[in-house]
C-alpha cells in the first residue's frame, strides 16, 4: 500500500485528507493519505522516511522545512524558496510547489495578466507572486508592514504609507484578514480606490464571505474565493505523487465532490 499525508501545525482543519483520499477511491489506487499534526519541524524528514511515506503535503508552518530537506528541488519551488509537496523517488526526496501553479490554474479563465496587485507579503503571496512572475505578469505587493519586504526583492513593494495606485488585471487578498475578524487587508479609502480601478478580485481565504469579497461586490467588481486555488493545488499535488502520469480533469472532479461534501 502507499501512504501519504499531509504535515502541519495545526492540522485538524485540513481538507487534504478528503480531497486525496477521494482522489484514491476514483482511481481504485491501493493506498491511504493521512495528517500528522507535527510539532516540531526538525523532524518532518525523520517521520517523513519513518513512516514510509510515498510522498506528501506540507502545510503551514512547515513549507521552509520542507524546502530544506529536499535533494531535488522544482525551479519555481526554488524561486519561492518553499515547498509544499514532496514525493520519494529512487531514494531521493523531490519537492515542488503547487500553491503557485494552483493559483495559476484557477485564474487561467481571465486569460493574460499583465498586471497584478498582492495584498499581503506572507508564504503565499510569495508562491503566488513567482508563479504570475513565471507568466510575464508585473507584480506588485502591498503589506502594512516593510518586514517582510526582503522576501520580495523581486517585486515592487509598497507598505500602506508609500502605495501608489495603478490600473490593475486583478488584486489578490493574500492576507488572512477577514478570515477570524471583520477586517480589510488596506485601509477601506485606498483597498475601493484600487478596486475600482481593476479587472478582476481575488480572495485567497476559500471559506467564508470576507469583508474584501463583500466590498468587491458592492463595487461590482467580478471576484472568486480561493476553494479553485486549495482544489488546484491538490489535484497537481496528487499527480505529482503518481509521477504526472494521471488525467487530471479525472483528479478534478473527483477531487471536486469531496470538496462539497
Ligand atoms: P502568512 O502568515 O504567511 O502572511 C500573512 C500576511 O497577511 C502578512 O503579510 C501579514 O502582514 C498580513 N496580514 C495579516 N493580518 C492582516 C490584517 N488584519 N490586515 C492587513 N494585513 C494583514 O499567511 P499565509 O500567506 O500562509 O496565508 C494567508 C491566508 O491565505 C490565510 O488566510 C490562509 O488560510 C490562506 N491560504 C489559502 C490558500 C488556498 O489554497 N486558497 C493557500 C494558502 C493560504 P504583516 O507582514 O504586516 O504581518
């Protein structure tokens, strides 16, 4: 049997579980994916091999961890120095990032961007960043802090105080504001003046009705929450872990009804 699992602290709330496990069934694969609430990252490689795990997923905080103790590393995890995929092969431990190239799938929709706007500079702005980066979009990050900023030396930065507004394909909510409290990722007068003058909305939290989702569709701007992007990543994660040899419309809506279970 193969086994897999996703590793995070905490982990009770993910849905990869589901996702992948129903992923199995449709594919008739003998193997199981389980969650491994780690505590201590320095031992996620240790478990990883322990545990003889055929590959697995790596959440939150742990994608750095992870990058680490691959041998082989993706070119984009590379870029975005964090992975959250990993999958043994001829001994060796190979790591990717699917959070970008599951970004990317869900807004492929919406065609070229040219230009982008993330609010927010945390683990996955930067995955999101280099995956539009990688298409030939120009990016632009805006945090309410510089502290981070040295993690996007490739990108146009902005804080609040030095934001300047321009006309942008789509903005991204890449905070977690609005995911336990009421708040917008930029101040209401700047976050509606740049929506107004943009295509496109896009929420990265995928399950609840932000305030940023709120204030798009009362400026009637077309916006989608982030359940696309969690799907997305899955269904690359889960082909990854059977070497890409796998239909991925058959992931997708397998994938799809669990996520709606
Ligand atoms: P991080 O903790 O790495 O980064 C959080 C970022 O949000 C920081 O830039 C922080 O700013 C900013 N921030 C936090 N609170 C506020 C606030 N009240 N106002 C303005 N900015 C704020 O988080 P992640 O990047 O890992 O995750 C962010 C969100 O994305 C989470 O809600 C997570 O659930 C969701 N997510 C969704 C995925 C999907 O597949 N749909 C995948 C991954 C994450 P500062 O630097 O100033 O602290």
């Amino acid at each position: 049997m193969d086994k897999f699992a996703v590793f995070g602290d905490p982990i009770n709330h993910s849905i990869s579980p589901r996702l992948h496990n129903m992923a199995i069934k449709e594919f008739g694969f003998d193997a199981f994916y389980g969650r491994i609430h780690l505590e201590d990252g320095s031992r996620l490689k240790e478990l990883f091999l322990k545990l003889n795990l055929q590959g697995a997923n790596i959440t939150v905080p742990y994608k750095e961890i992870a990058y680490e103790i691959c041998n082989r590393i993706d070119p984009l995890a590379e870029k975005i120095g964090a992975v959250n995929t990993i999958v043994k092969k001829d001994g060796e431990i190979y790591g990717y990032n699917t959070d970008a190239g599951g970004f990317l799938k869900s807004i492929k929709f919406l065609g070229e961007i040219k230009k982008a706007l993330i609010i927010g500079a945390g683990g996955s702005a930067k995955a999101i960043a280099y995956g539009l980066k990688d298409k030939s979009s120009e990016v632009h990050i805006v945090n309410r802090s510089q502290k981070r900023a040295e993690n996007f030396k490739d990108f146009a930065f902005y804080t609040w105080n030095d934001y300047k507004i321009y006309d942008y394909d789509i903005v991204i909510n890449s905070t977690s504001a609005g995911l336990k409290d009421d708040e917008l990722p930029l101040p209401k007068e700047l976050l509606a003046d740049t929506l107004k003058r943009s295509q496109f909305a896009y929420e990265i939290i995928y399950n609840k009705a932000t305030p940023f989702l709120q204030i798009s569709h009362e400026l009637n701007i077309d916006c989608k929450n982030g359940a696309d992007m969690l799907l997305f990543q899955a269904i690359l994660a889960f082909n990854r872990f059977y070497f890409n040899d796998l239909d991925e419309q058959r992931i997708e809506s397998a994938m799809r009804k669990a996520l709606f279970l």
